[in-house]
C-alpha cells in the first residue's frame, strides 16, 4: 500500500470526527461554522447567534468568554449551563480558543464544547449516596480534621467546623489508641476496629469503623474516608442476650432439679449440677458423648429420637454410673429451633428423700395406730376387769351370806370375764403378728376370689348372697396376701352379720375390686342394717362393738392397722336401714417396698 | 339412824350384763333398789316409767350411746332432775368431751371403771344426800 499525502482540506472531516462539539464564532457572535457533534447537541445552527443557540437569549451573556477571547487572546475554560436542542438543560465544559488571520489578527474563536450532563449526574449521585448511606462517613485530612461529612455523622456528632476527629467522634482532646486513620495514612492500606464514641446529645454510641484511603491524581494518600455503622442497638440486644444467658446459666446450674440438654444426634450438651449428682458422673466425662443407655429409663428414648414430642414417667428407677437404682420423677422435652428438631431436655427429681419422708411417715402412722391400740387395750381391760371384780363381789357375798344361787352366779361372772381375757390376747397376738407387712408380688383378684369362696357357701345358708366384682385387669401389686386377706375376711365376715340383723330378706353383700388413679380400691358392700352416726363415729375405735358379747371390738381396728401398714386408707359410708360400704384404698406408690430391693441411701 | 321408809331407787345402764349385775347385787346389799337395763333406749324408758333417784350410766354403749341417753335425760324435764353418775372406763377422754359442751351440764358424779365398792357408794350417798349406812 503506497503512502497517501495528507490534504490539509481534509481538516473540515476531521474536525467532524470528535465527539466534543465544535463551533466557529465571528465578532458579531454569529456561528459561522460547527461541526456534526456539535449539530447533535444543539442542532443545525449556523449563522445565529450564539446566545440564542445555546442559552435560548436575545441578549449576550453578561460576561462572554468568547468575548474576552477576542479582546485578550488567551484560551479560557469554563463550566457551562446551556439547553439542547430539546430545550433540556444541558452541563457542558467550553474551550475558548483564538483564530488568527493571515495578519495575526483575531477574526475568529473557536468553542468546544464538552457535554458533562452524565458525569454531573453521576456526581450527584455520588453526593446522594455519601449523604444518604445509612452510615456516619467522613473525610479526613493529615492533620485529623474532619473535612466534609455527610448528614447521619452531622447529625450525630454535629456540624463539623475544622475539628479533629477524636473531639467529633469521642468529646475527646486526645487521639485515640491504635488510630485507624493514622494507620491508613501510613500504609494506604483499609482498616477497622470496634470503637464507642459520645454523640452530641450525650449519648454512648457504639460502632464498627473502617478507614479507607482517598488517593489524588499523584497516588498519594491526602485524605482518608472514616465509615463507621452504628452497632449500639446491637450492643444492646447482646448485652440483654448476655444477661438472659447468665440468668438462665444460673437457674439451671442451681436448679435441685437435675437437668440435661441433648442435641438432635443424642449427644449431651449440657448437664447441671444436680445431674452430675443424681447419675454419679461428671460433665466433662459425659459433655459432647452420645447419652449412656444406662442414664435413661426406655420410655424417654423415643423424645431423645424426635418420635414424641414429650414423656413423663412419675415412679421410674434411675441407674447410676455405679448402678445403683435410684427412685426419681423424670421426664423429656423435645427442642426445636425454627421448627427444626434440635435436641431435648432431661429433667429428673431424685425421690430419695422424698421417699424417706414417706417412709417415715408412714412410721408415724403405724406408731400413732398402735398408740390408738394401745388406749383402746387399756379400756378394754378396765372393763373386763370390772367384769371380774364384779364376780368376785358376787361370790363372796354369795359366800358370806350361803347363798348359792349368788354364788353361781358369781362364778358365772369370773368365767365369761376370763375368756374374754383369752380372747383379747388371742387378737392381740395377731395384733402384734410381724411388726412390717412381708410383701409379696400377688394378683389383688387371687384374694377377692379366696375370701369369697370361703364366705359364699355360710352366707348363702343364712339367705345372704354374696359376689365378688373384680376388674380382672388389675395388675399385680407388693402386698402382704395373708394381711390383705384377713382384712377383706374381716369386712365381709362384718357385712354378712349386718344383713343377719337386717330387717330386709334377701340381703347382699359384694366384694369389688378395681383401680383408679393409680390406687387398687376394694369396696365391701353391704345392703345390712346400716349405721347410725355414732356407731360411724366409733366403728374404728378400739373395744368398740355392737355385738354385745360376741364381738371382740378389735376387727376393725387391726383392719385398720393393716391397711396404714401397706400405705393405704379405709373409709365408710353407711346409711341406717341400707347398708354399709367400706373402702380400701392403696395408692400403688405407697405400697411397702420389696424386701432388698430398695436402693442405698 | 334412818328411818325405815321406802327404799332409794337407783337405775343402772349398761350393756354388759356383768356390770349390771355386779351394781345391782353391790347397791341391794346395800339398801338400796336397783333398777336394769342394758341398752340405752330401755334405760330411758325405764327412767320415764320409774322416775328413778339416781341413775348409773355407762357411757361406751352401741347405740344409743351413753352420751345420747345423757343428752336425753338431761333434756326432758321430768328427768333433768334427777342425778346422773357417769360409769366409764374412758373417763378422762369424756369429762374433756363433756366439759366443752355448754348447752349440756355435766354429769353429777363420775366413777372410773374398775372401782371400789366404797368408792361407788360415797358418791351415791353423797348425790343421795344419805348418812353413812350402817351395815
């Protein structure tokens, strides 16, 4: 390709080549020529008047820099508000710029004109985000003084006037420790670090500040850019969550209640004091391992896998680390954070105590009944002894006087007083037979059915019919069965010599049995003569009987002490004319334990 | 001396048999004319019948029971006057009981079960108001 010689009329297509606009004015302002960018910003606008073209005036602008140009000669820039060709308002920069005639004489000037409108509006921009931003930003310069800052810092920490940043930022007449800004300004490298100032109106202001260099055309760090973010409602909420933590740190690790969180893969998280106590382990053995088989009863496991929700156990037997079974009322909860299973909570109270106090009250109970026993026995032999001090006057006036008659009479007296003597020690020995019920594992129906078979055939010559009602789903039970069943033989014996004095033909008498409220209940009733209040008030007490002679008043009685001894109660409710019923009630967790099988403590 | 005049009668309640017969043969011998009964409903009809001196009541009786056939001697005026000894083997228990009851005034006499014959007698005598006898 050979070289092609440059035409200096080429300079016209040149000139319509740049993307700044281009215009030729004369003295008289008038465009005399522009180019093709310039046709694209103001339109076609040759031969009018400059004014008219970019401003939209009919008069020159008060000062006219191509004006100037013409009378002085020198090059001007300036920054310009003009309107397009659409009448928009338009930002430009215009170079003013002489043309000199063959003479040396100004006959022309040029103007380039330079739209900005788009770099203005990014300025603008700009200027709204570092106003706006939701964080304090300030400019600093090398001496620390705050420069420009935008509204959320001036609002903050005031207008600043030239003052250094620590007095803004801290009231402080000090720089402060480790200053970001010093830093940043040494090696042009961001920094940042936590830091609490005092806003204007006095208030402690936490934030997070990060310095970042502001470099000039040279690369050198004349001004640094501080941005901090509030984080005072932050500090805040975590100081209140710190706070939360501590209080719920120290209930549980006080709690008497021993408590352990597992995660959803059944490791342990956590474990109170009273945890390490009632299983005999140490949290450090034990935090971050999955839960020993051993520590819980099966019932719980299913809320440890997220199969349930939550489980509850009131008489469960806890393994210690040593083994040892353990009374304890114990239960889990499942946790879930966001609706995501994350693990449960193990609450457990050791019972031990607990039943200690039961036992000893239960004690006391068996101490205040033969206290009981022991009044009722004194009365019941004053009156046989009057019985025999009777006699014995009876007989030896008879034997004084020669009477015989008084004399057997007397006699008479001395024996029946005697074998009642022999009697009350008959009761009393089975009184004072064993001073602890000897529990054995029984079905409570087994003994219903006993008592019934041996009373049915001797009520049923006397016209009483006598049923057993058994709710055959009663689980076995630790009861002493000869106690149990002297008990029930008593009742029943009692309520058949109640229809025998009845009025009423065709009397019944029925043994229930069945369970409520974890308690196995036995109900003899009756449909007898009935009682009146005052033999209601006295059934229980000792030497008491409406049987005359025949009765030793001691049945009820050593009922009685057999049902506290097995933990229970026995109440009556009687209607004279109708029939008696007595109740026996043993809460399951009152029975006496097994021998042997209570644990150490 | 007393002079021979009717004899004072005396009404024992109580249901054992023994005792009655050991206060009937004590106050017979001793001038004295028993009256009997072993339950508390026959007493009282006995009491509204006989209209007794003095009577003797054991308190631990089925029913009615000795505090009831108290209550109702005590509540009719034919037989409010008349001086009740209290026979019982409970006695303590029964003077706390009886002592907190206003509407009732307590009984004339007590005599715990066992007692002496010379016991039982000073205070029938006393409640009697009868010189020592002379026997």
């Amino acid at each position: 390709m050979t070289a092609v010689a440059w035409h200096p009329e080429w300079r016209a297509e040149l000139v319509d080549q740049f993307l700044a606009g281009v215009m030729v004015l004369d003295r008289s302002l008038a465009i005399a020529d522009h180019n093709r960018a310039f046709t694209e910003m103001f339109g076609e606008a040759r031969g009018n008047k400059c004014y008219k073209v970019l401003k939209g005036r009919s008069e020159p602008c008060g000062i006219c820099a191509a004006m100037s140009t013409f009378n002085d000669g020198r090059r001007r820039v300036l920054e310009q508000v003009g309107q397009d060709r659409e009448g928009r308002p338009v930002n430009y920069l215009v170079q003013v710029g002489p043309l000199r005639d063959p003479a040396g004489d100004i006959a022309f000037t040029a103007v380039i004109t330079t739209d900005l409108t788009a770099t203005k509006r990014l300025q603008r921009e700009y200027q709204a985000l570092f106003e706006k931003v939701p964080c304090y930003v300030a400019v600093l310069n090398r001496d620390f003084r705050v420069v420009k800052a935008n509204e959320q810092f001036r609002r903050t920490f005031g207008e600043p006037t030239g003052e250094h940043c620590h007095e803004m930022f801290k009231k402080s007449p000090e720089r402060c420790a480790g200053c970001l800004v010093e830093q940043t300004f040494r090696d042009g490298e961001p920094h940042t670090a936590p830091h609490t100032g005092i806003a204007c109106d006095g208030e402690t202001t936490h934030y997070l500040a990060f310095t970042t260099p502001l470099l000039n055309e040279s690369g050198e760090v004349r001004h640094v850019i501080h941005m901090s973010l509030d984080v005072t409602e932050v500090r805040a909420l975590a100081d209140e969550l710190g706070r939360a933590n501590e209080i719920r740190r120290a209930l549980v690790e006080s709690s008497l209640d021993a408590i352990a969180v597992t995660d959803e893969h059944r490791r342990v998280v956590m474990l109170n004091r009273a945890a390490e106590q009632l299983w005999g382990v140490s949290r450090d053995d034990l935090v971050g391992r999955t839960v020993p088989r051993w520590m819980l009863p099966a019932e719980l496991a299913p809320v440890l896998k997220n199969e349930a929700e939550q489980e509850l156990v009131h008489d469960a037997r806890v393994s210690t680390a040593s083994g040892v079974q353990v009374p304890a009322r114990i239960g889990a909860v499942s946790l879930s954070v966001e609706n995501r299973f994350s693990g449960a909570a193990v609450f457990a109270q050791d019972l031990r105590e607990l039943k200690k106090l039961e036992r000893e009250k239960l004690e006391a109970e068996r101490l205040a009944a033969v206290g009981q026993t022991v009044a009722g026995l004194a009365h019941g032999i004053k009156n046989i002894l009057t019985g025999l001090e009777g006699g014995m006057y009876v007989t030896s006036s008879g034997l004084k006087r020669g009477d015989q008659g008084r004399i057997r009479q007397g006699w008479e007296m001395l024996e029946r007083n005697m074998s009642r003597v022999s009697d009350l020690a008959k009761n009393l020995l089975a009184f004072s037979r064993g001073d602890h019920p000897e529990p054995e594992l029984v079905r409570p129906a087994d003994i219903v059915h006993d008592v019934v078979t041996l009373f049915r055939d001797g009520a049923a010559q006397h016209g009483i019919e006598l049923e057993g009602v058994v709710d055959d789903s009663v689980e076995p039970a630790w009861m002493d069965p000869e106690a149990i069943h002297s008990c029930l033989a008593n009742l029943v014996s009692n309520a058949i010599d109640a229809c025998l004095v009845s009025q009423d033909p065709g009397c019944r008498v029925e043994l229930h049995l069945r369970e409520a409220d974890a308690a196995i209940i036995f109900e003899v009733v009756d449909s007898g003569c009935g009682m009146d209040y005052e033999v209601k008030q006295k059934a229980f007490t000792s030497f008491f009987t409406t049987k005359g002679k025949g009765g030793t008043g001691l049945g009820l009685l050593l009922t009685r002490k057999i049902v506290q001894e097995h933990g229970g109660s026995i109440t009556l409710e009687s209607t004279p004319g109708q029939g008696s019923t007595f109740r026996l009630r043993f809460p399951r967790a009152r029975l006496p334990e097994p021998q042997g099988k209570e644990s150490t403590s | 001396m007393t002079r021979e005049s009717s004899p004072r009668r005396i009404l024992i309640i109580d249901d054992d048999p023994d005792v009655v017969t050991y206060l009937e043969t004590v106050f017979r011998d001793n001038g004295y004319e028993p009256l009997c009964a072993t339950d508390g409903d026959a007493g009282l009809e006995l009491a509204r019948a006989q209209l007794p001196d003095l009577i003797c009541l054991d308190i631990s009786m089925p029913a009615p029971s000795g505090v009831r056939v108290y209550r109702e001697l005590r509540g009719d005026p034919k037989l409010s006057g008349i001086p009740v000894v209290m026979v019982t083997g409970v006695l303590r228990q029964f003077e706390e009981f009886i002592g907190r009851r206003r509407q009732v005034p307590p009984p004339d006499g007590y005599i715990a079960k066992p007692f002496q014959v010379e016991e039982l007698l000073s205070v029938v005598r006393r409640l009697l108001r009868t010189p020592a006898a002379t026997s």
